[in-house]
C-alpha cells in the first residue's frame, strides 16, 4: 500500500515537473519578489523567458541567481541568494526560461 502510494506520488511529479519546480521557488523564498505573471519586486517570470528566448543564458542567470545582480531590469537590484545551492539555481533558472 505504501509503494503503491509512493508510485503514485513519483508519477504525479514526473507529470507536472513545472508545479515541482515552482514548489521549490517557494520555498527558495523567490516567490516573495517574482510572480510568473506579473511584476512584484522583480521581473515577471515570463517576461524573463522572453527576454532571453533562445539564448543560452542558464549559466549566467544560475550565477546571478547566487550572487545578486541589478541593472537589467530596472533600479532595485536582486540581492544574493545564499539559501540555494548551484544545482538548485540551475533546476530554478531552467525553468523560469521554459515558461511561456
Ligand atoms: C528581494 C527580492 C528578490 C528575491 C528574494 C529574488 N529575486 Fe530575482 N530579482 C529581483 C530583482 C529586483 C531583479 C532584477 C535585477 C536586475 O534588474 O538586474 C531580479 C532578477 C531575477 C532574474 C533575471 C536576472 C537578469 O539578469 O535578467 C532571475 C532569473 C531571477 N531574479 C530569479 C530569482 C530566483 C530563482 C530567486 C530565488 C532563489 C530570486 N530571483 C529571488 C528580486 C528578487
């Protein structure tokens, strides 16, 4: 009964990898200043994914993602984000590009 429920969950995350993805931009505390939609303290996701559409861009943006940054999109700068780990900034940037 327990495998089988663990199965069940695998898939559930496998299916909707994008809803996993977000789930950890939670809990990173992204959320508190990015929304996919819409602009709070900084860029709308999908304006990000926009902006650099087609570009190889992953590397960089994990990079800020740590470290902070400002000057791209505006006045108030990104401040650094020590609470991810390399993997998980290149997991969160990865799929900040892939919205549409
Ligand atoms: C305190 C508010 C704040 C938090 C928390 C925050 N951001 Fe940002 N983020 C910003 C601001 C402001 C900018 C715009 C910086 C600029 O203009 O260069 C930004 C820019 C970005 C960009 C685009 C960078 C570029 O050069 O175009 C990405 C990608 C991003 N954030 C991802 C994240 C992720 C992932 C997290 C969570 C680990 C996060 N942010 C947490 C405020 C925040």
């Amino acid at each position: 009964m327990k495998r089988t429920l663990f199965v069940l969950l695998a898939a559930a995350f496998v299916a909707a990898p994008a809803l996993a993805d977000q789930a950890l931009a939670q809990k990173k505390n992204c959320m508190a200043c990015h929304a996919v939609e819409k602009k709070i303290v900084g860029p709308a996701y999908k304006d990000v994914a926009k902006k650099y559409a087609g570009k190889d861009m992953a590397a960089k943006l994990a990079a800020k993602v740590k470290q902070g940054g400002s000057g791209v999109w505006g006045a108030i700068p990104m401040p650094a984000n020590p609470q991810v780990s390399d993997a998980e900034a290149t997991q969160l940037v990865t799929w900040v590009l892939s919205l549409k």
